[in-house]
C-alpha cells in the first residue's frame, strides 16, 4: 500500500462587498453575501475532498491558515464550521503590501483576538504567527516589491508545514498575488518564476488549487493536482468560466 498523501488547498475567498480601486480602497473590505454563497461552495468541495480520502489516500484537513484581512477571515470561518477545524490567523499570508492594495497609511492588520471578538468563533487563540509583519528578512514588510512577496510567501508556507502535525493536510486561505507566491515555492520555482508551469494561468474568485506529496519519502516534493480551479463555483455570472482573475506580474 502506497503511503498517505498530505495535501495543501490554497483558496482564494468570493466576491467581496465592493470593488478594491487600487490606491483608493476600500482596503480591507468583508465578503458579500455572494461571497458568502461562494465560501460554503468552496467548503463543500473541501468536505467531498476529505470524504474521498480514503479512496485517494490523503490525509485528513487538520487546520485551515488564513490571512488577517477580513474578507479571508469571514471565508475560512465559513470553511472551518464545514470542516470542523480551527482557524489559525497568519500574519505571513496577509495581503501584497503595496500602496495599491493596501493603502499609503496601511496599518496593521487586526489581531486574532479582535477578529475572535468580530464573531469569527472558529479562530484558534493560541496559535502564533510564523511569519509575523516586520520580524525579519522574510516576513511581510510594508511597501513590498514582487520578489520579496514570492520571499515570503515561500518562507511563510515552508514554517506552517513544518508545524503542522504529521500527515495533515491544510488549506492555505489569502489574496490572489499571496497564493500564487505559495503555489511558486511548492512548485519550487520560487527564484524562477518566469520557468513555472503556471504562467499565464490567472486565479479567479472563489479558485481553488490543490498540491500533494506522500508523507513519506518527501524528497519527491509536491505536485500540483489542478490549479485555481472553480468547477464548484456558480454558472451564473460567469463564475465557473472565471470571475474577476488576477496574475503576479512575473507570470503574465
């Protein structure tokens, strides 16, 4: 018998309440009801995923690690009532630090404990951020440039699964530009970005990626079962064709 897989899900949330005007804001903005409707979507596929396990041989979804911006927050505790794991608020996985996206006056981001008292009940209090803002040379700085956004992306996907317990799987819920960053490190084309099979490849709202890799003999490194996919997302509107898709500069 073949050894069990352990996975990383990468999601990126739906729709949010309003657009981002880059520059302009709003910045850090909730999901919409809509989006709401698309986070069940996307933990319905995850629970079918953890059902089916046995038949693909991979292991149980054990925690779910999500950027500190709302609108990722909101979207995984959806996912974790489904899922029935805990949500680990992870300061590495938050948003581009760009004035772009997060503002000239950017602050940071809320804490665990003020996202808990939000209503976000599935948050796991006592987790620590592996990559916390400002704490090092990888760690999210503000104002970031691409290369060190794919940095510490790489860095930030390397601790958590170095931490999680053995044989889990996990699911990884941020920003377009912050996924495709860990996409690239498990892809291992991190300091190569122009070479990745995922060139040209936009990730939509609501998209899903999934990486495997047997808990033994992980010298194999992981291998990409499908990418920003959205055949759980609705036909209306277009979303199953592919909604609002964004790529990191480097892979356009």
């Amino acid at each position: 018998m073949s050894a069990r897989k352990k996975c990383v899900y990468i999601a990126r949330y739906g729709l949010r309440k309003c657009s981002l005007v880059e520059g302009v804001g709003p910045f850090d903005m909730d999901i919409s009801l809509e989006g709401a409707t698309h986070a069940k979507l996307i933990a319905t596929r995850l629970c079918e995923e953890n059902q089916n396990r046995e038949e693909e041989q991979e292991a149980r979804i054990s925690g779910i690690y999500s950027s500190p911006f709302y609108r990722s927050v909101h979207t995984s505790n959806i996912l974790a009532s489904s899922l029935g794991c805990p949500v680990k608020i992870e300061e590495g996985l938050t948003e581009w630090l760009t004035t772009g996206l997060v503002g000239k006056d950017h602050h940071r981001p809320r804490s665990a404990e003020d996202l808990h008292k939000c209503g976000f009940g599935s948050i796991d209090l006592s987790y620590s951020s592996v990559n916390p803002i400002d704490s090092g040379d990888v760690a999210p700085h503000f104002v970031e440039d691409q290369n060190m956004l794919i940095k510490r992306s790489a860095a930030t996907i390397g601790r958590i699964l170095e931490n999680v317990e053995e044989g889990g799987s996990v699911v990884i819920v941020s920003h377009a530009p912050v996924n495709q960053g860990v996409a690239l490190a498990l892809e291992r084309s991190s300091s190569c970005p122009e070479k990745s099979s995922f060139k040209g490849k936009l990730w939509y709202l609501g998209g899903l990626t999934k990486f495997n890799r047997p808990t033994e003999g992980n010298s194999l490194g992981w291998t990409c079962v499908y990418y920003g996919d959205t055949a759980h997302m609705p036909i209306e509107r277009g979303y199953r064709d592919g909604e609002q898709g964004w790529t990191l500069p480097c892979l356009e």
